[in-house]
C-alpha cells in the first residue's frame, strides 16, 4: 500500500532515555528505550516503524535498546492464516459457548491469569467509548454474524493469554498472562525429569498388565464397521474381490478423521434461540497518532485505530483496541470487567483478533498477520504470546522476521540475541543519506541538507542521524521531524 495523499508523520524524537522502572523484571532503572512523540502518523509509516521494533502506546512510540535494557522486547508476530488453535484456545472457545448457551459459570483457577504490564503505557492513552445509553441496538454485531462490513482492538495459551486491563487496575503493552500449569517454577526441581511408572497398589490407579480402556464412541463406530463389512460380504455371496478392490473397501470402511475445527467455527456460530446469553460487539474509530485512511484495496471499515466493545446481554464488560495497519492487525490493549474474568477474555478477545485479520484478508489481500506486541523471553510469564503459533519474532540487527522456533534456542542462551544468523545479512533498510532525512523547521518542510546550512546555534547531526538510523531511511524520507 503505498503512502496516502493525506497528511504526513510528524514527530518529535527524544533520543535514548535513562533508565526506568521495569514492568517485567522490576529493576528500578534497567528499562531503556528511545521514544518519539507522534504528532500525527500515517498507517502505512507506523506498520514499517513496527517492522523496525517500534510500538505506539498513545501517541508516545518507543523502540527498546535492545542490547542495554532488562528485559529484551523482541516483536512478534503471528501467521494469521496459518493459524491453528491449541487444546487450551479451544477450552477457551468453547468455555464462552457454554456460558452463553447454557449460562454455565464453572471457574478453573489455572486459568485466572496475572497482570503484567505498564500502568503509565495505559493511562497516556484516552479511552473515549459510548456509554449504554449511547449506543443503538443497530449498531451491535451479533456473535454469530460476520462483522468484516463493521468497523475494530497492544499486546495473548496453556491457559495463558492477551495483555489485558482489568478495570480497576489499568495497565498495558502486555497481555493478561496465565502461567502455564506445568510450567517449572525457578528454583524448583523440573517436572520434565524422567518417569519411573511402578505397579499401583490393588484398588488404586490403572494395571498396566491389562488394556487401556476404551471410549464407548470408539467401540460403536468399530461395530458399525464390523456389520458393514459382513452386510458386504453375504451381498457378495462368496465372491472373492480383487485384492486391491478388497483393500479399497477397508480403506474407505474406516471412519474419517475429523477435520479440526477452526477459531471461526467457534466465534461465528449460531446460539440457540433459547440462549442464556447474548454477546455482541460495536467498533469506533479512537483517538490515536494514527490518521484513518481508506483505500480501494483496503477492509471497508479502514485503516486506523478502533475501540472493540464487547457487549454481553446489553453491558459493556470490555474494550479492545486494535490498529488496522496495511499488512496486520496491530492488538494495543484489552480492558474488561474483573466480574468476568472467568471467561479468560485475554485469550477470547485475542482469538477474535485474529478471525478478524483473516476476515479482513478477504478484502485485504497483503493484511495477514496478527501482531501481539512484544515476546519477552527472559520474563518467563511473558512467554505465552510464543504459543500462538506459527509465529515469527523480528531480529534487532536486521529486521527479517524469523521462525520462533530457531528463536528460542538463542534466547534460551542469552536473553538479548541476533535472530538472524546470517552472519552475511545486513540491515536492508539502514540509513544511506543523512541529507535526505524531511525536516520541519519552522513551518517549512525541507531536507536535512538544506536546514544544517539554516539551523543557528550547536549542530544537531548526531540526534538527527541516531533518529534516522532507527526509522530507516525509507521513514526517515516520508515523515517530518519536528525542529524548533
């Protein structure tokens, strides 16, 4: 998508900051970062900036020093097409289902996730939104209802999830995070040691000596085989098939594996007429740095940034925020009602998330992933994001997207590491010419070059150049950097 014709970036660059306190590790000053403040950015600048290991939290976008902070922030990204729901995904799924089919309310304690995230991320932004009273009931999407002609949600499986916000305690930039159950405590002995199976005592556990028990579906769908075959054989009456005739029968005679069932076989089915529940959703365009755009090639509802309310039996009890950029949808955050926390809407809204990139990919042939924010390794709660597969984490040295699966080694080694090892590789979009780099001086756009002969006072290259070394040159040549 090339860039629209409307208003350019413009923005502040900061330079590297001091050290502050760490939403992860809690080292009072270990977390660094270089900041900008966006006055104003175009979606197709923000999607390469996050391409180069930016994240917006409001109007603020930050890129992590990599080799100098606490807690490496590595971008991920997951293959929304390709998508395959966990066992623990579909619990989730199916959990929202039996609540509002049957009102069914069951709680598992594994599944109530901590927060982990940053509160000032969260309070920078405004979080405008229609209260009840507002809204139309025409204007509220049903669960079972393709909502790509609607218009929508920062940072989400073992029973772990999104970065969530609860209500009262408002945090961002990472998702609400469950701890897997098998997960190994530090400090503690590894539950993955081996497995010595002795004989259980009479009356207690199963006997090995003996067959496994078998499901009652299994044995009837053997049955049903057996009596089809023999219903084929007194047919044939003793006629022999040709062997590879009789191979074709047994073949096709075995029941079919069931295929698996897909996020949107769960988030867009029909409930019955005499559910319990109803659940429905209403997107807004929100305020952000991000102008809205449309483009002929682009979902109907637009590029930008929408507010995703959830909507159950007429109560707002969440709000998500998504940036709908040219090649992904971009999570932000998620804020709910703790009262509902049992339905684990970290990892619901995420998987909702992601049925709508592949829905908008319909109309959006380039939009096809899902970004999550930041996959932080060395912060063994944060690991969760990894489990949506597949997924891709971004090197900090060349910006190529890499399988998480050759990731983890690495970081298993150390906690800051280059991704790519293509020891050849270099930074394909590296800045080339620093004179090149759009200024805005004084109401005047005009290249670096031209103001370094203008500009009165101590020369500035250095932060120029540390700017635009860290947005590329392709960004540093289409947004404005604001001088005064």
């Amino acid at each position: 998508m090339a860039a629209g014709g409307g208003s350019p970036s413009i923005v502040e660059f900061f330079g590297g900051e001091d050290g502050y306190r760490c939403g992860y590790c809690r080292s009072d000053t270990g977390n660094l970062s270089h900041g900008m403040w966006a006055h104003s950015m175009t979606v197709q600048d923000y999607q390469d900036l996050i391409d180069r290991g930016w994240r917006r939290s409001g109007k603020y976008v930050y890129k992590p020093i990599m080799n100098q902070t606490c807690c490496p922030q590595y971008t991920i990204r997951c293959q929304a097409l390709h998508f395959q729901a966990s066992k623990s995904h579909k619990k989730v799924l199916k959990k929202m289902l039996k609540f509002l089919s049957k009102g069914d309310v069951s709680k598992v304690a594994s599944e109530e996730e901590p927060m982990d995230s940053h509160i000032e991320d969260a309070v920078a932004c405004d979080f405008p939104y229609k209260s009840e009273s507002q809204v139309s009931q025409s204007e509220l999407t049903p669960l079972g209802v393709d909502h790509t002609k609607s218009v929508q949600n920062e940072d989400k499986d073992s029973g772990e999830t999104k970065e969530e916000v609860n209500v009262q305690k408002v945090e961002s930039d990472s998702l609400q995070i469950c701890a897997a159950k098998d997960t190994p405590v530090p400090g503690e002995p590894s539950h993955s040691a081996k497995v010595v199976h002795a004989p259980p005592k009479p009356g207690k556990g199963a006997d090995l000596s003996k067959p496994l028990c078998r499901k009652a579906k299994d044995i009837r769908k053997e049955r049903k085989l057996q009596k089809l075959l023999q219903n084929q054989k007194c047919t044939l009456e003793g006629s022999q098939l040709p062997g590879g005739d009789q191979a074709f029968l047994l073949q096709n005679s075995k029941p079919k594996t069931n295929q698996p069932k897909t996020i949107e076989d769960f988030v867009l089915v029909s409930l019955p007429d005499d559910a319990r529940h109803k659940l429905e959703f209403t997107r807004f365009l929100c305020d952000s740095p991000l102008e809205a755009e449309h483009a002929p090639n682009g979902p109907e509802c637009g590029y930008g940034s929408f507010h995703q309310q959830y909507w159950l039996d007429g109560k707002i009890i969440a709000v998500g925020v998504i940036d709908i950029l040219p090649y992904c949808v971009s999570s932000v955050y998620l804020y709910y009602d703790p009262d509902f926390s049992f339905l684990s809407l970290g990892v619901y809204s995420a998987l909702r998330e992601i049925a709508f990139t592949r829905q908008l990919h319909e109309k959006a042939p380039d939009l096809c992933f899902y970004y999550m924010g930041f996959y932080i390794h060395s912060c063994p709660k944060m690991r969760y994001k990894g489990q949506y597969r597949p997924s891709d984490l971004l090197c900090p040295e060349t910006y190529v997207w890499m399988p998480i699966e050759q990731c983890l080694p690495l970081l298993e080694n150390s906690k800051y590491s280059r991704l790519n090892q293509d020891g050849k590789a270099v930074d394909e979009g590296r800045l080339k010419e620093l004179g090149r780099v759009r200024v805005l001086h004084k109401r005047t756009v005009m290249p670096y070059s031209v103001y370094k002969k203008r500009r009165k006072g101590p020369s500035d290259e250095a932060n120029v150049q540390q700017y635009a070394s860290l947005v590329g040159q392709t960004c540093s040549e289409r947004m404005l950097l604001f001088r005064s």
